[in-house]
C-alpha cells in the first residue's frame, strides 16, 4: 500500500510569543515530526546556534542559492538565511510532516511555491502578557522591549494571512492545539489523494 504524503507545516510568531519552547514540547511529544534546520551565512554567536542552523561561509549560501538549492531565502541586514529544498522533500515523500520555523515574509514565499503547505501562527494572549514576558527575562532594556513589541505588533497584523492560531497562553494548551491541527491535517483529501487512488483502483477491479 502507497505511503501517505507528508506535510510541510510552518510556524510562525512574534518576537517573545515562546516559540521555541512551544516547538520544543511538540517534538518531544510527536517523535515522527521533522525539523527543517535553516541555512544561515551569520557568524555563530554561541553554541545553541547549532541547533537551530547550519552555518555556512556567505560563498558556499551563494553557491548553494545559484545552483537552485533553496526552498526560501533572504537576506538580513549582511547576513543570508534560507531553507535548503532537498530535505524537505525527501522528508515528505516519506510521508513525514516537516515543520518550518519561519518569519511572515519567508512563510508567504514558501506559500507561493508550496501552497499546499499549512501555516500556524502563535499568538500571545495580549500585547500586556507578551510586555510582561520580555520584561521577565531581565535580558533586555527599555528600548530593547520597545522595538521587540514594536516588531510584534507589525508582525500579528500577518496573523489573518494564516491557515490556523494557537495562542500561547498555557503552554500545555499551546503544544496539544499545535498537535492537533497536525493530526488533522493527516487526514485531509490532499494528503490522502495517493491513498484514495490506490483504493479507488481495488474498486474499479473488484467490481469487474
């Protein structure tokens, strides 16, 4: 019997929202998930960058980027950032769901490509709990907070341009949300068109 495709899933959320523990908890819970690991020409700044990119020098990103390898890219002030093509489809045509952790601007260009891909955005419960959180840290100033809350706000205004939100106000709540728009969408026509063609061809000769 054929697999059954995967789907590319991409995640999305301001600045602070707890992104990165929401996904952390979604792994640990959905152990056949993939991680789609960006490409990145930045410098490594610490360790946990490692977990998050594959640091490359810029000339090897432009290399890859003219031989036609990427999925998305952009470019961030002097720095490149992109979504390498190939594991990605290898992933899906295993039948693996791949998550995309991504900004507003790479999810609407994966959406022209691959719009049959599945979008979530996180959001916080209020602009004053997602203050709240940043100010919690202690990691940041003022003005620090400011832009951050600055570039969540412009960042939420994308929030409609989404196939589905889970708010992050409980975290538990947030990841079992986040698990079920993925269990669902397994079960979706275009996931299971393979599928339904190969059980619609049992019926064509059993019904000779």
């Amino acid at each position: 019997m054929s697999k059954m495709s995967g789907t590319l899933i991409l995640v999305s959320a301001p600045s602070g929202c707890g992104k990165d523990t929401v996904l952390k908890e979604v792994f640990k819970k959905d152990k056949e998930l993939r991680f789609s690991i960006s490409y990145t020409s930045r410098p490594e700044r610490d360790p946990a960058d490692r977990e998050k990119y594959n640091l490359v020098s810029e000339q090897e990103f432009l290399k890859m980027l003219e031989n036609n390898e990427f999925l998305e890219y952009n470019k961030y002030g002097k720095n490149y950032y992109g979504t390498r093509k190939k594991p990605v489809d290898d992933w899906l045509s295993e039948g693996k769901n791949v998550i995309l952790e991504i900004d507003v601007n790479g999810a609407k260009n994966v959406k022209k490509v691959c719009p049959e891909a599945i979008s979530i955005f996180i959001m916080p419960p209020s602009m004053a709990e997602l203050e709240r959180r940043l100010r919690n840290r202690g990691t940041e100033s003022d003005e620090d907070v400011k832009k951050r809350l600055e570039i969540a706000a412009e960042e939420i205004t994308h929030a409609k341009n989404y196939d589905y939100i889970c708010i992050n106000n409980e975290l538990s709540e947030c990841v079992e949300d986040i698990l079920t728009v993925i269990k669902a969408q397994s079960f979706t026509k275009n996931t299971m068109k393979d599928f339904i063609e190969e059980v619609e061809k049992d019926a064509e000769s059993f019904n000779r």
